[in-house]
C-alpha cells in the first residue's frame, strides 16, 4: 500500500488510518506526510494503546510524545465520529474483510473525505486461507467471508467514489506443523467472527480430521497457507446530483480581464 501511494499527487492536511489496530502504518505515513495531522480509529480500545502506553505517564498525562504523534479514536467504521468532509485520505489496511457487510464503512469514508480526497485500502480476498476451509467438513464457516475485489469495486461506485483502481497479489506461507498455522493465525486476533461459526467447542476428532485433510495438501515437506490480498483505490469527486435525486449544474466564474 505504501508503494502505491509513490503514483498518487496528494498533499493531505489530514490522514484518517481507519482500523489502525496498534498503529503499524503510522510511522510511514508521517514519515510520507509530515505536515500531516494523522488520525487513527480502532473499535477496540485496547489496541489503540500501542506503544503510546509504553511512554512515561508523565508525558501522556502533559500531551508531549513524538513529533506528528497519531492522535488516536475509538469508534465505529460504520459510524464514523468525524464531521463531513473533513479529511484529505482515508487509508485502511486489513479492516475491510472484518466487517459482515462493507458497504456502511464505505459510505462513511466516502462522507469525511473532502472533494478530491483518496480512499486507499487493502484487504483479504476470497482465495485467503482457502486450505484450511477445504480441511473441515463439519458445515460451519472456520475462516470469514471474503469479499471478490471486483464486488468491492462495485460497492465504491455505489457509495460515490470515482475511478476505482483495484488489484491483487497471492502470497503463500509454510508451516512445518497445522498447530504452527492456528498458532500464528491466533497470536495475530485472526479468530472467525462469522455468525456461522461454531459456537461451542471443537471436538477432538473433528480437529484430527482436520488435521489430517491438511496434512494431505503438504507440498515440499511444508503446509500451504494462501493469502489473497486486495488492494483499492479510489476518489472523492464532487457530487452529480443532491440528496434528492436532482442535477448538479455549475456554472464557472468569468474571468476578469
């Protein structure tokens, strides 16, 4: 994501890191944009922390810290507590395939950017972790719902963007065991929210034979894990018609002579 923002000419006056978890992007981004105000929203309190918690208390309780510093928020993708058009680039990195239903997040990015303002966004697509669905047979969802990047691109049009970009990559991992696997995935909060998950505990034999069906996919001594990662980009353009459906016309201001 950061490589591509090296193709787009913007010179934001504030940075929305929407799902910033601990903050991993925000150093690159205020190294990018140093004049910059950099704003980073979590639904989790508690990843918001980061490394801010780890400064003397002194310093917090005065406000002092880093230069460019994030300052940090909790809320609501969906519900965004920011005012209308009131920032230059949303920037979200892996948020998207958490949410049942993009499109709200979407919207709401859409309201606080300001005219000619970017969306940029990467996200897990619907081959991710397509070994381990394929390794259960029990008839509940063990991984979440991946979105298709060509729906996302359909989904940003209907909230108003303009000139969607997207585009994706596969990256595959190995593992030496499958406990190696659910280790990493748990040790990073990957767990499955989807309402069709299992609720109560997996039973022995449903993880051996799982565990098994993934041994069988073993390639070079080593397990398999795909990630598919979607990237998008896309533009705030100024609206074609109002809130209630009629034209926008406008009419520019004769020069002077």
């Amino acid at each position: 994501m950061q490589e591509r923002l090296d193709y787009v000419k913007v010179e934001p006056k504030r940075i929305l890191d929407l799902g910033c978890s601990r903050g991993g992007s925000f150093a690159s981004l205020a190294a990018r944009y140093p004049d910059a105000q950099l704003l980073g929203l979590d639904i989790a309190p508690a990843m918001l922390q980061g490394d801010h918690a780890a400064r003397p208390s002194w310093q917090r309780w005065l406000g002092l810290g880093r230069q460019n510093e994030a300052q940090r928020l909790a809320g609501d993708a969906a519900n965004l507590p920011l005012k209308s058009q009131s920032t230059a680039i949303v920037w979200s990195n892996l948020l998207l395939h958490w949410l049942d239903d993009p499109q709200p997040a979407l919207a709401e990015a859409h309201r606080v950017l300001e005219v000619g303002g970017l969306l940029m966004f990467s996200t897990l697509g619907p081959d991710s972790l397509k070994e381990l669905r394929s390794a259960f047979s029990d008839g509940y969802a063990h991984t979440q719902r991946f979105i298709d990047m060509h729906d996302l691109g359909d989904m940003l049009v209907g909230c108003g963007f303009a000139d969607p970009v997207m585009d994706m990559e596969v990256l595959t991992l190995t593992y030496d065991r499958f406990d190696d696997l659910l280790g990493e995935l748990r040790a990073a909060g990957s767990g499955c929210a989807m309402k069709a998950r299992r609720h109560g505990l997996t039973g022995r034999q449903a993880w051996e034979r799982a565990r098994a069906a993934y041994e069988s996919q073993r390639a070079n001594g080593k397990l398999p894990a795909t990630f598919e990662i979607v990237y998008g980009h896309a533009w705030k353009v100024a609206p074609k018609q109002t809130a209630d459906g009629r034209a926008v016309i406008r009419f520019d201001t004769p020069r002077r002579k």
